[in-house]
C-alpha cells in the first residue's frame, strides 16, 4: 500500500500551500521552510490583552485564543486561503490539533458548554460546499467534550465578502449579520464561538450580540489567525 502511495506521490506530490515546491514525507500543507513562517501566538497575559482589545467596551470575552498572525502574502494567508477558496478543508482539521496541545497545556474552554461556528450564509455554504472552521470548530468540541452546536446561530445579510474591505468598511458592512434561535443549550450556557480569522472583530461582535439575546451568560472565542493592527 505504501509503495503505490509513494508511485502516486512522484506523478501527483502534494505541493506546498504557500510555495508549491512538492512535500516530502512528514511535511503537510506547508514545506518545512514555510512552517517556519508560521508566528504562532502564545498564550500569555501580553497576547491575551493583545486579542481582547478587540472587543473592549463592545463585549466580554471569557478567554480567547488565537493560533497564528494573519499576514498578507505570507504562509499564514496561504493556509486560509487554501482552507476557504481552494477547498483544503483537512487545513482545519491540522490547525485544531496544534490548537488542542496549546488548550491542553493552558487548561483553556474548561468550563465552555458548547463550540458553536460562525456561521456562512446559505448562498455562500452552497458555493464553497463546507463550512471551514466546521474541521477546526468539531475537533476542538470533542476534545473539550462538549456539544458542536450548529444551525441555531443563522447569518442572515448576503454582504460582500469582508476579506476585501479595509478595517472601517468592515464595520460598517456588518450590520444585521446573524440572528440567533431561543435554544435549551444556550440559556446560561458559556459558549466558545470559532472562527478562522479576527481581523476587525466585528463579525465575531455580531454573533456575540445575538448570543447575548437568547441568555448566553459567557463567550470565549477561538479562532485559526488573528490580523494584527498595523
Ligand atoms: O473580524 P472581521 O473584520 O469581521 O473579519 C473576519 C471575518 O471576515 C471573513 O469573513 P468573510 O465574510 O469576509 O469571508 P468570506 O471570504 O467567506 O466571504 C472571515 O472568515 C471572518 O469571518
């Protein structure tokens, strides 16, 4: 089985995400060099106020945790982009692992009842075909032993895609995103919202609102990347 896999890999190798030179045995979606390239965030008291900022005096955020820097034409831009556009979903997948050793070591989302995705809208989920934080937000559930909880948190607004809009655009752009069904799951229940990237928060600020709303009592979020402010 081994030897055709490796017959298969020398006419189709699997091609770095960032650099397209072909992977070699032990490497995945990234060349080792690229990997390198990846700034992972530690979780510490510095990087902690660093990714609540985003949400000071619009929502309280439990804990958050953010795996890596969100940077134009890096690695790191690579990865979503091959996630969302390029249909890599298994990148989620890998991503929750490193993310799992980091919750693991900080004894973070111990008192979180149930993951719940940020949302695509139906239009865009039938595009695309999945969901990507779906790998990310489902491993993370299952380690922490709770519920995956999908379908009650709805994204109503058809927007354009935030991903081409600067950081004002982005707030203006996201006024009644998502809506949020009553649910015996969420009535004082603490919640961890996943998400690929944090760029202005203000995707994530929405479906805090909505939470807040049908009795969510706490919110943690956890999401693949962050933007930092330049
Ligand atoms: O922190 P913010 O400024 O709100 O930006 C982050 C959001 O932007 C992107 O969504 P978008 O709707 O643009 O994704 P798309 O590429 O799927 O359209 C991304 O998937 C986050 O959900």
């Amino acid at each position: 089985m081994q030897f055709l896999k490796d017959i298969f890999h020398i006419f189709f190798p699997n091609l770095c995400v960032h650099c397209s030179i072909p992977l070699v045995t032990g490497e995945k979606f990234l060349c080792l060099e690229c990997n390198h390239q990846v700034v992972p965030i530690p979780y510490d008291e510095y990087h902690q106020k660093m990714l609540q900022s985003t949400f000071y005096g619009s929502a309280v955020i439990e804990q958050i945790s953010s795996y890596m820097y969100f940077r134009k034409a890096t690695p790191s831009q690579s990865l979503i982009h091959a996630l969302k556009y390029r249909g890599q979903e298994a990148i989620g997948t890998w991503l929750a692992k490193r993310v799992v050793k980091q919750l693991q070591e900080q004894h973070l989302f111990e008192s979180v009842t149930a993951v719940m995705p940020v949302p695509l809208h139906s239009r865009r989920l039938k595009e695309r075909g999945y969901n990507q934080v779906t790998a990310f937000g489902t491993v993370l559930a299952r380690t922490l032993g709770v519920v995956y909880l999908t379908k009650v948190l709805k994204r109503v607004s058809t927007r354009s895609s935030q991903t081409i809009l600067k950081r004002f655009e982005r707030f203006s752009n996201s006024d009644t995103l998502f809506t949020c069904e009553e649910h015996a799951l969420l009535r004082d229940a603490h919640i961890l919202l996943v998400d690929d990237v944090i760029t202005t928060g203000a995707t994530l600020l929405n479906c805090c609102e909505q939470l807040y709303k049908v009795g969510v009592r706490k919110i943690s979020i956890c999401t693949m990347a962050y933007t930092p402010k330049e």
